[in-house]
C-alpha cells in the first residue's frame, strides 16, 4: 500500500542574507534539527518542511498531529520540492509525484544585513480548491510579490502550505463526527498556522505580525479559519484578506455527506448497509490511497453539475455553527480584513448557452434549490433583463451577462459584504474606525489569453487580481497572448506592495511608499452602515461609495447596497446554506 507519511508546509520567506555560504539554513532548537535549503537569484527557498504526522491508513481522515523529528535526525534536506497530497491533476487523472505526504517552500530575497533580517511580516497563502490545489501552481509563485516587498522597504516572509483536499480532507460521516474527525483539511491548516507561530522566528519572521490570504477557495478558507472554534480559542494570526470569496452559499448543505456516501458505494465499502457506519470507515481507511483517488475522481466526474461538492460541516468544535450564524452572532475576533472580488468574478462559471430570461431562471433554481419562489422572484426583479447589454462580437447574450451578474452577487459580493459588516460592527462597539477594506478588481491581462481557449468576452473575470498581487505576468503567458501595458506594469507592482504593506502594517494605502494611493477603510468611525470600495484599475481607479454622491457611476448602477440587502437577509441567507 503506498503511504502518505507527513502533512507538509510550504515557505517562501524574503530574509536577508547575511553568510558567506551558498546554502542557507535555519537551526530548530527544540528539534535539535537545522534545515538546509538552497539561494536561487538572491532568493532564500526552503522546502518540504513537515509539519504534520503520517496521515496514511488508519489515520487516514484523522485530525492533525504535530510532527516530530526522530532523534537520529540533526539535518533536514529542505532544498527539494516534495509530493502534493493525494488530488487529481488537471485532467482528471492521479497527479504525479504522490506517492507520499504533502510540501514545503521558502524564498529569500537578499537585502542587506542582520537587524533587516528579524521581525519581518508573514503573508500566509492557502491554495487548492478543497478540490484540488497545491503550492506548486505557478501562479501562486512569489518571487515577483517578495521582490516588490523588499524594493518598497517592507520586506515580508512568504509562506504556503499543503494540507488534505477531496475526500481525504473534507470526508464526512457519522462514524468520523463521532472521533471529532470532521473537517480536517481546515484542521491541518490550523495546525500549519501554529507551527508557523512556533517557528517562524527561525526564519527572522514576527509571530505577531501574521496575515492570512487566499483567493476562491483559499479566500473562504481564510473566512473560515477567523470562524473557527466560534472565536473562543487564541487565533494564530493578525489580519486577513480574502481575495473573490470570504463566505460560500451551499457550503451548509448536505453536498459532503452526499459525496462521502457516493464515493463509498463506488469503492464497494458500503456493502454493510449504512455507509455513515464504522465498517464502511474501516473500509476505506484500508483502501490504498491510489485506488481511493481513483474513486474519487469517478465521482467527481459524475457531479461536476452540482456545486460544494466539498465543504464544511458544523461539528461542535471546528465549525461550532452554520458560518453565517457565526457571523451573525459576532462569535469571531476583531482583525483587519481585506475582502474583495473582481468586476465580472463568474463570467468564467456561468454556461455561455444562457440566452433567454428562462434560462436564468432555470440557472438559479438550479444552482441554489434552497431559494423559495418568492425569493427567486425577487432576485430577478434586482437584476432586470434591461440593465444588461449583449457583447456580439463575443456571442454572449445580455442574459449571459445578467445571469453571471447575480451569480457573483450571491456568490461571492454579498456574502463578503455580510462578513465585512459584521466585522465593522465589532470596531465601531469600541468606537473605533473598522479596519475593513473593501476593493473590486477592474483590470486584468487575461483577456487575451481567454479569448484565445475559446472564452472571449469574460471581462474582468475570476482570478484577474493574482497576475499583479504576485507580481508575476509570466505565469499566464501559455499561449503567447499575455501583453502587458505599462499601465498593467505600474499596477502589478502597486497592487503587489498594497498587500505586502498590509501583512507589515495592517494598512494597504501608506504615506511614503509606492502603494495604491489613497486607499481608506470601507466603513468611518463609529459607521458600520455606509461603505466604500476601492475600485483597482481601470479607468476609475480609486475609492468610492457604493452608492449615493460619493460613487462613480459603474459602481452605482451595481445597486449593490440594495441588492445584498435581500441576499444578505436572515430569510435569504439561510435559504441559500450558508
């Protein structure tokens, strides 16, 4: 049976580099262990880090152990990049390299000497779909964002992990909740967390000075993770941002369990009749993961009509209530936030066959059974047929574009509205000014390339802010359609260094730096009611409200404040699972 030995974590830290060696290392005194890696164009790396035991066989879908070094072991080979754990590939077929455990990665970037090389800021990145995803993806590449950190004067440390997706990280059963087993990819990202609090000063990070970030899956895995143990337990980190998703509709619905149970009838486990029961659990716990995988990729296939195929479940512990309620009931600490989407995030999602006003229809009560009529009504009475245009040239209807818009509303902008509230209602109890930030993203250099693979017409469409939060263009340039302007140059590296300056100073606009300028808090003193947003690039770059005097005209006629009030009513957020 192959083995799954350590949950891993991943770095990239920008440190100074201040030995004559060609090797950096990093000694860990309570493990008595130091971890060689490797410098690469003035860029420190360490890799494979372990952070957790062997999650294989019998602890298979068990909550994380921290991970311990045997005794015969003083060094630790940290310059070679390690497996990813268990996930299909982008073809749906088992990924290469799985053959145990999950990664590790640290960067460096050289500045000048030791006393630069202390206290720096962490940026933590979650990557992976809770489907699929790993630190591997070059589009999650940091080299660009530590670069830009350093040349701004506010170097940070870079840091990635793997933890458990798909039926290894999100399995849910009676027999698991009955072992306190549910949730464990979220589980395993916690346990990354406090290692890094424990570790980090290893590396001349600051324990104190850490943010959270991730975008789609990663962004609700950062919502989740300021949810988490109903705020009663110490948090591991200081700020969050949450870049197209902070909360996700459907993700209190039965769709896990539904999984877990499809996957087990496919693998033959539930021959015992129940597949919530322990001899089903025993069952796949003894399944070599290869075949498992294989399962779980079957099934995947078969519902990749359906939505939060993986998701959280409300355990008592981890997950104590439903998000929402969590959110509503103030049951989190007060942090700094950045939440945000861009202008068309769903574009990509949205079936290009919609065409007449009935197929929205069909789309929405399709993809969010819980709605009632009545409130499905009314969604389509925010979103009239009239305020949307067609794009010809593209072959998209106006209704494509009417239906992508409420699916990015109920998706991902209100949801994240109704968290950022939240949040600012927190500070204003205190009478202090929310340290919430609010941003759409309105440029992107991904059109060219998806009109390329067949997808014109997209807009500013899903992940359109990583290329210049990374500072990394290259990524994207497969095809050779990739053409930035100097404009998407200067943006890349005042958006990189918004978000570098937010991890050393809780602020993403500062006096003094090359950031993006002028960018405020989305809610005033003593004001949880009245927002702004900061609108990145495009021709109206900058703050505005979202509607009334103070906002430009593309934002108001989102209608936003009076569209998420219904979607973020207590009625519609519980139709819609969240």
């Amino acid at each position: 049976m192959s083995r799954w030995p350590a949950i891993t974590l991943a770095f990239l830290i920008t440190l100074p580099y201040c030995t004559a060696s060609s090797v950096p290392t990093a000694f860990n005194p309570q493990q008595n262990v130091t971890y060689h890696g490797l410098l690469v164009d003035g860029v420190e790396k360490f890799l494979n880090i372990p952070y957790g035991r062997d999650t294989s066989g019998g602890r298979r879908f068990s909550p994380p152990e921290p991970y311990v070094f045997p005794l015969n072991v003083s060094t630790y080979n940290a310059s070679t990049y390690g497996p990813v754990c268990p996930q299909a590939s982008s073809n749906l077929s088992i990924a290469p390299g799985q053959e145990i455990g999950c990664q590790l990665w640290y960067e460096y970037m050289e500045v000048s000497d030791h006393a630069e090389r202390l206290h720096l800021g962490i940026l933590i990145d979650f990557v992976g779909s809770l489907y699929i995803g790993n630190i591997n993806d070059p589009r999650h590449e940091p080299e660009g964002l530590i670069q830009q950190s350093v040349k701004n004067g506010m170097p940070v440390i870079f840091v990635a992990m793997n933890y458990r997706l798909n039926i290894f990280g999100f399995a849910v059963s009676e027999a698991l909740k009955e072992n306190n087993s549910l949730n464990v990819g979220f589980r395993d990202q916690r346990l990354a967390l406090e290692w890094v609090q424990e570790n980090i000063e290893l590396f001349g990070g600051d324990p104190d000075q850490v943010t959270i970030f991730g975008y789609s899956s990663g962004g609700f895995s950062v919502g989740m993770q300021i949810l988490a143990y109903g705020g009663t337990r110490p948090i591991p980190f200081h700020a969050g941002i949450m870049e197209s998703t902070a909360l996700e509709p459907l993700s209190a619905s039965n769709a896990s369990i539904t999984t877990y149970n499809e996957v087990a009838k496919l693998t033959g486990c539930d021959t015992f009749g129940n597949p919530q029961s322990n001899e089903t659990l025993a069952c796949l716990r003894a399944l070599p993961f290869e075949a498992l995988l294989n399962f779980t990729i079957a099934q995947y296939t078969s519902a990749l009509g359906s939505s939060g195929i993986y998701s959280p479940v409300v355990d008592g512990d981890f997950l104590p209530l439903t998000s929402s309620e969590l959110v509503r009931q103030g049951l989190f600490p007060k942090i700094p936030v950045i939440i945000g989407w861009t202008e068309d995030d769903l574009t990509l999602s949205t079936p290009e066959t919609i065409q007449k006003p009935s197929d929205t229809l069909d789309f929405i009560q399709s993809g969010f059974g819980g709605l009632t009529n009545d409130s499905v009504r009314i969604i389509l009475s925010l979103y009239p047929s009239a305020d949307f245009s067609a794009n010809p040239s593209a072959n998209l209807s106006s209704e494509f574009y009417r239906t992508a818009q409420i699916f990015r509303d109920i998706f991902i902008t209100c949801p994240s509205l109704y968290l950022g509230d939240a949040m600012a209602i927190k500070y204003t109890a205190d009478d202090e000014v929310p340290q919430v930030y609010y941003y759409i993203q309105n440029q992107t250099i991904l059109s060219g390339y998806f009109s390329n693979v067949g997808f014109p017409g997209r807009g500013v469409s899903h992940s359109s802010d990583l290329p210049y939060v990374f500072a990394n263009f290259g990524a994207y340039n497969v095809t050779g359609d990739i053409h930035p302007t100097k404009g998407d140059i200067e943006l890349q590296k005042l958006e990189s260094r918004s978000w570098s300056s937010f991890a050393s100073s809780g602020r993403p606009s500062l006096d003094g730096k090359e950031t993006l300028e002028d960018w405020k808090p989305g809610y005033g003193a003593g004001n949880a009611s009245t927002r702004s947003v900061y609108v990145i690039g495009g021709p109206n770059s900058g703050l505005t409200s979202l509607e009334g005097e103070g906002a430009t005209a593309a934002v108001a006629r989102q209608r936003l404040v009076e569209r998420c009030a219904f979607l973020n009513s207590p009625d519609t957020v519980k139709q819609l699972q969240y």
